[in-house]
C-alpha cells in the first residue's frame, strides 16, 4: 500500500484550528457589545419665560428623557436667536429627569432675548423649543406723599413711600413745598433724604405762620424724577398777645373765660384802631333816649348799630366809628364801657391815646352817655353834646 504524503496532514490540522478560532472569537465578541447599554441623546422641552423685569426674568424646562444616563440641564440665552450652550449667558440646574426652573439674570432693560432649555449626557447635547421675552424697560419711580403731621408755626413733618423704583435704582428722594401748587425739586424749598426705595421721613422748616403750603414727595432715578400726590397744610398762627399788630389794628383784649363768646380753642377778642377817630365830637346829635345802656364785653358792635340807626346821618361818635375802614376792615364800632375800660388798661401797648376822656356806645341817661378817663382809671358821665371826648373804635376778630 502506497503511504500518504505528510504535508496533507498538516493542512488538515491548521484548518481544524482556524475554525475554532473562529468560533472563540465570535462568542467573545457576542458577549461584549450585544449586552451593553445604548446612550442616546436627551430629550427636553423649554419653559414659558415668567417674572419678567428690567434685568432678570425666570425660564426653565423639562427633562423628558436623560437618553439612559445622567444629564446636566439648564437654560442658555442671547440677543440673537438659536443660543446654544458655548455662550457664557447659561445656567446649570438639573441632573435628572424632570421639570427644573432657571433664573435669568444681568439682562438689559428693554431688550428682546431667545430662550433655550438644553440637556447633556454622553451622547452629546439637545435644545428645546426656543422662546423668546423682551425685559420691561425703566421707568421712573412709582411713589406716594406722606400726611403733613407735627404742624407747628415755621415746621412741619412729611415724607413719602417709594413703591417702585422704576427698575433703576433712587439716587435721591424727598419732599418739596411751595406755596402755589406743583412744587417741585428745581425749588430750594426741597429736603435731601437719602436715596433707595421703600418709606422715608422728612423734616420740613424754614415756614411762615399762618401759611398754606402744598407739598409733594419726589423721587430720582437715572430716568428722571417723579412726584408723589399733592397734599396741602397751613402752619400754625402763633398766640396773640395784646398790642400785637393784626387786622387793621393793634390787640386791644383777648377774651378770658368767663368772658362772652370765649372759645377755650380759638383766640377771640377786639382789636382797636392805630390812631384816634376824633379829637372832639358829640355823643349824639339829639338829646333823643335810645335806650341803649349796655357796657357789658362784646356789646359795642350792637350798641353802634342801634345809636346809627335812632340818630340817621350826621357828624357824631358812633357814626365816625361805623364809616371807619382801614385796609379793607369795615366793621369798626364804638366800644362799650367795658369794652373802652379795657382799651384804658391796654393803652401804653396800643399807644396813640390822649390823656382825655373818651366816649363809649353805653348811655348813661336821657342827655348823658359813659365816659372813660385815660389819666386814671375812672368812668363818668357826659353829656351827649360835648365835643371834648375823643373817640378810638374798635373791631371784633
């Protein structure tokens, strides 16, 4: 029998071992890659933009797949459309699935910007839908005035509230007064109170007694000025004090209590004229009773008026009184006795008075009438036709 040759044999080996090889490593290979889990690329929606302002605003989104791996999510933005997250203008705020919330911050005032809510894992990054928002633009600031209270004769206190600052921030505020309508900062009149928003005091000096002032907060940002409602006062008058000049005339007597027609919160009394009326004139032209013999405080003005109207026209005490007008004040009369006694004890305060008799509006009989002594402090009667008394009226306030 013929032999085989040896190389054949070889070849039969190295091919036997090539296919188990083959087999290792197509097993090997099965196990590796078909088992491992496949990451692909997140999904996310983008929020609504809310809580709009001059520089900020709130946006967010929602994480609805991380693509089988942790993500980073968060919003990026830009003035132009399609920001994506290579910008500096981007926040990170999540790394799960879910609905997540971003502030957005260091914006310019009136400006429009493109949102997008983007989210990262392995597989690269997504964008959600693009939205776009414009931030409010400054504004000046939103303020009210404060109620004038602690009204004194030159002072006063006030203030105001600044409720918005217009998206700028105050760079002064205060209260300015007038006293015509619409006052404002341009005027010296003005307090300086500091600056920012929210409630704020000021002290207002530098007034005149007895005068009505209008008075409004301010406030400034670096759009401007803005003013609070207008309110109005009027200071105080301080106390009245016998010889002060007031009316037409001098203070003659403030009433006291127990006095008719005190008023414990109102200063109530006469005021008598600068000078005399007459140096010489008669009580009445006819020797008539007029039956009016009041002395009592506060009877001169009605006595006057009863002794014009029994006498008529004519040259006389009464009626020089009641013709009387000093600026503007018509209302002078002829005191009555008590009225004219008090006149007597006031006199170095009033001044102008002779040392004489002068007539008062109480008649003291048919043909006499009451008469009060400037030398001393003394009444009597005269008759209605002497001419050597002298008359001074007096007007009630």
């Amino acid at each position: 029998m013929e032999k085989q040759p040896v190389f054949k044999r070889k070849r039969i080996v190295s091919l036997n071992r090539l296919v188990a090889l083959g087999v290792l490593l197509l097993f090997t290979s099965g196990c590796g890659e078909d088992d491992a889990p496949t990451v692909t690329l997140p999904e996310i929606t983008t929020n609504v933009v809310s809580e709009i302002t001059t520089n900020s605003a709130i946006g967010g989104g929602n994480v609805t797949s991380d693509g089988g791996e942790k993500v980073t999510a968060g919003v990026c933005w830009d003035i132009n459309p399609s920001p994506t997250v290579d910008l500096e203008t981007n926040t990170v705020d999540k790394g799960e699935v879910g609905v997540f919330q971003s502030m957005i911050t260091e914006l310019s005032a009136g400006t429009a910007y493109y949102v997008r809510a983007y989210a990262t894992n392995s597989a690269g990054t997504s964008y959600g839908n693009e939205v776009s928002f414009t931030t409010d633009v400054l504004t000046i600031p939103t303020l009210t005035t404060t109620d004038v209270s602690a009204i004194a004769e030159t002072t006063a206190s006030s203030g105001g509230n600044i409720t918005s600052d217009g998206g700028a921030s105050v760079t002064a505020r205060g209260v300015c007064w007038s006293t015509t309508t619409g006052p404002t900062v341009a005027l010296s009149t003005k307090t300086s109170d500091g600056s920012g928003d929210g409630d704020f005091n000021s002290a207002i000096s530098g007034l005149d007694p007895g005068t009505t002032y209008f008075v409004r907060a301010y406030a400034t940002n670096s759009v401007g000025t803005a003013y609070g409602s207008e309110t109005s006062f009027m200071t105080n008058v301080p106390p009245l004090a016998v010889g002060d000049d007031y009316e037409g005339g001098k203070i003659a007597y403030i009433l006291e209590s127990g006095d008719p027609g005190y008023d414990a919160n109102v200063q109530h009394g006469f005021i008598a004229a600068p000078s005399d009326q007459s140096e010489g004139i008669q009580w009445s032209i006819t020797f008539t009773e007029t039956g009016i013999t009041d002395q009592t405080l506060g009877a001169g003005q009605a006595n006057t008026t009863a002794i014009v109207e029994n006498q008529g026209a004519g040259s006389y005490a009464a009626q020089v009184c009641d013709d009387l007008v000093i600026d503007t004040y018509d209302d002078w009369y002829l005191p009555s006795l008590n009225e004219l006694t008090k006149l007597y004890l006031a006199k170095d305060a009033i001044g102008g008075f002779a040392v004489a008799f002068y007539w008062s509006s109480s008649e003291s009989g048919a043909i006499s009438a009451w008469v009060q002594s400037f030398n001393s402090n003394s009444q009597s009667s005269a008759t209605k036709n002497d001419t050597q008394p002298r008359v001074r009226a007096i007007r009630s306030f």
